[in-house]
C-alpha cells in the first residue's frame, strides 16, 4: 500500500471483547462460569454455561440478541444436577446476518424472590463453513480461504486506492476499522446470504458493521474483479460512516449511484441496458427509483445503469460542491425532488430531462411527455368526470324535450 495511503489511515484500537470461556464475578452469592457459545453457521448456536448459588435457585433464563436488535429473545434453562445450563438456538431461521455481533446474558431468579442478571457476553457469529486466513493494515482487514498471500496483498493495495479514489466524493472515515471478507465462489457467498436471510447478487456490504462482502476468483482476473467490487461496496461504508442515520434516507439511485461511480471499470453492459430502454422507450423514470430498485433482475440491472450514469452526469455537470450539498439534502431528509431543487437549483424531473437529452440522446420533447404522463392522465380524468356530467344533464333535457 502506497505511503500517501498510510497517512490517511487512523491507527485504531480494537476492544477485546468477551468470547469462549468467560467468568463473571459472583453477584450476591451467585457464580457464572464458563459461559461460552458456539455455532454452526447457518445451523445453530448453542450457549452454555454452569450457574452456582448459596440461595436456592427458582429460575434461570437466557437471553440473547444480534446487538443492533430491538428484540430480545428469552429462553428458559433448566439446571442440572452440577449446574450447567445449555441452549441450542435453531440458527437455520435465517435471522442472524454473517459476521455480525450477538450479546447474551443470563438472568437468575432465587427462592427468596431476588433477581440478579449477568453482564452481556459479546459473540461473533462468523460464517464458519469456511478457514479464513488474515491480512491487515490499518483498519483494513483482508480475509479469505482461498490464494496465496500475494492475492491479499493485492486486495489490500485496492481496497487503499479505492479509498483514495473516492475521497473527493465521499468522505473518509478512517478511525474504526473494517473487515472484508473475499469469497471465490458466488455460489459460497450466496450460501452465507441466504442462510443470513438475505439474498444479493455478487457482492453486499453491511455498512453499521463495518463488513463488506465480496467474489473473487484467484486468477488472471483477479486485479479487475476487485478494482470493480471493493470499491463500491467499500463506498457504502464510507458514506455509512460520514452520514450516520441519514444514510438510510438517501434515495436508492443516488446511493447505488455513488458506489457504481467508484467501479474503476464500469460494467460496459451498462451502456447497451441504457441503449436499448432508450430505443425501446423502457426506461426507469428516477423518481421511481427513490425509494427501491425493482425486484425483477433485468430492471434491476437497468436500474443500476441509470442510477450511475445519471449521478456521473450530476457530478461532472454541476461540480463536487453541488453534489456534496445534494447528499447532505438528502441525508438530511429532503425528498427527492425537494432535495435537488435545494442543492442544484433545479428540480429532480428537469435534471433527468436533461440528462437523458445529454447522454442518451433522447429527443426532449418525448422526454417531456414521458415525465408528464401520469400528470396528463390525473387531468384527463378530472376534465373528464365534470364533462360526462355535463353530457348527462344535456341528453336528459334531449329527452324531456322529444
């Protein structure tokens, strides 16, 4: 990694949290020892542990949550004869993201009526199918089960140039690490997705955790595949990370958009998808695309197409000051259309105008009547009702009149 990128880079300090064997002081008579999980991803997570009291215990619970849940799941143990508890949580219902956190604790009721409940025990719930080596430098860490050492090294110098590259766009926030872990197979990383409950096509990142995930095939190929892959979904982090909350409240054009601007090589199918819609008159209006992107694949490619060509041509038409006041609207919480009239000066529905006359050549006045359709058919139907009344009245004194 080049010296200007270890400059950047904030050395981190990473807390050492609870895993394994752990012993919680005792609390007014009561020990817990040995309290430790383990899992088979995507399977199951067994918690154990081995619960001592002076006082009679009357009830033991376990409770347990992915720490960025709101809800907390209670299970009631039952003791053995030297105290140990055990749970095996049925991990198959596909609830707990990959390489996510879950905290758990214990809660123990006595027979004299008083509760004491143990400190949180923090578990990291990896996708264990799989003998992940490491690479790290800075708050980058590279891990990955198959190439040699020279394939994360070369994963490391892009994931550094990706940053690089996107800091005038998006700002860097160095001071907490992040971990990217390189699958090479998209069958491997659909397995984790599915079993985490999701399902993404090629690559996903989870920005609150820091975690981006990723396919690429040791080979020839290798450099490409990251030089597209990491810096987008690196991207999402980082705007994570700058923007906070508001992140979520980004529009799905201009979020998707920002991280395909970053690929180093945009994917050239983008080019044909944008060509033929535009032929065939079967492009995604933007402001369809605020809230989500279209389910069915094939819309969702051409989605992704014109989120990155159409935020290319806000960035290069009206400068990086105006696009960064544009995403501060947005996270901010500014509508899509309120947001860009804000930060540009000029409403969402124009701007798309403008750009599909630019850069794909579409006649505007086609353009216009596209983006006045649903506008013409509201009026239509206004005029309509009034003047159908009107005919009604008329042929009525027609026939009074015969």
């Amino acid at each position: 990694m080049n010296r200007k990128l270890k400059l950047l880079f904030i050395s981190t300090t990473v807390l050492t949290l609870l895993m394994g064997t752990n012993q919680v002081r005792a609390q007014a008579g009561i020990e817990l020892l040995n309290a430790r999980a383990s899992h088979h991803f995507g399977a199951d997570i067994t918690f154990e542990a081995q619960i001592q009291s002076s006082i009679q215990i009357q009830e033991v619970n376990l409770l347990f949550r992915e720490t960025r849940e709101e809800t907390t799941r209670v299970e009631k143990l039952e003791r053995d004869a030297n105290g140990n508890v055990r749970f095996q949580f049925d991990a198959s219902q596909k609830i707990f993201p990959p390489f996510s956190w879950i905290e758990f604790w214990y809660q123990v009721t006595l027979t004299d009526g008083s509760a004491y409940a143990s400190d949180p025990i923090s578990y990291f719930y990896s996708d264990n199918r799989f003998t992940w080596r490491e690479n790290k430098e800075g708050p980058v860490t590279i891990h990955w089960y198959d190439g040699d050492d020279a394939f994360a090294r070369n994963a490391l110098d892009v994931a550094g140039s990706g940053l690089l590259g996107m800091k005038e766009v998006v700002p860097l926030v160095l001071d907490k690490p992040f971990d990217i872990y390189i699958y090479s197979t998209n069958q491997d990383l659909q397995g984790a997705l599915e079993l985490g409950g999701h399902q993404w096509i090629g690559a996903h990142a989870d920005p609150a955790l820091g975690v981006v995930m990723v396919v690429v095939q040791p080979g020839d190929r290798q450099n490409i595949q990251m030089e597209i892959e990491l810096p987008h979904e690196l991207t999402h982090v980082m705007m994570y990370r700058s923007l906070g909350d508001g992140y979520a409240r980004l529009p799905a054009w201009f979020r998707e958009g920002v991280a395909s601007m970053m690929e180093k090589y945009p994917n050239t199918d983008y080019a044909q998808a944008l060509k033929i819609a535009t032929n065939n008159k079967s492009l995604i209006s933007i402001t369809d695309l605020c809230a989500s992107f279209p389910t069915d694949a094939g819309r969702a490619f051409l989605a992704y197409a014109e989120a990155q060509s159409f935020t290319t041509y806000l960035r290069d038409t009206y400068g990086v000051t105006r696009f960064h006041a544009l995403t501060q609207a947005y996270a901010d919480g500014m509508s899509c259309e309120v947001g860009a009239t804000y930060a540009i000066g000029l409403p969402l529905s124009l701007l798309e105008r403008n750009w599909s006359q630019s850069v794909l050549g579409q006649d505007a006045t086609v353009v216009a009547v596209n983006n006045m359709s649903p506008y013409l058919i509201l009026l239509g139907l206004i005029m309509f009702v009034p003047l159908w009344g009107a005919i009604e009245v008329l042929r009525g004194r027609t026939n009074r009149a015969g």
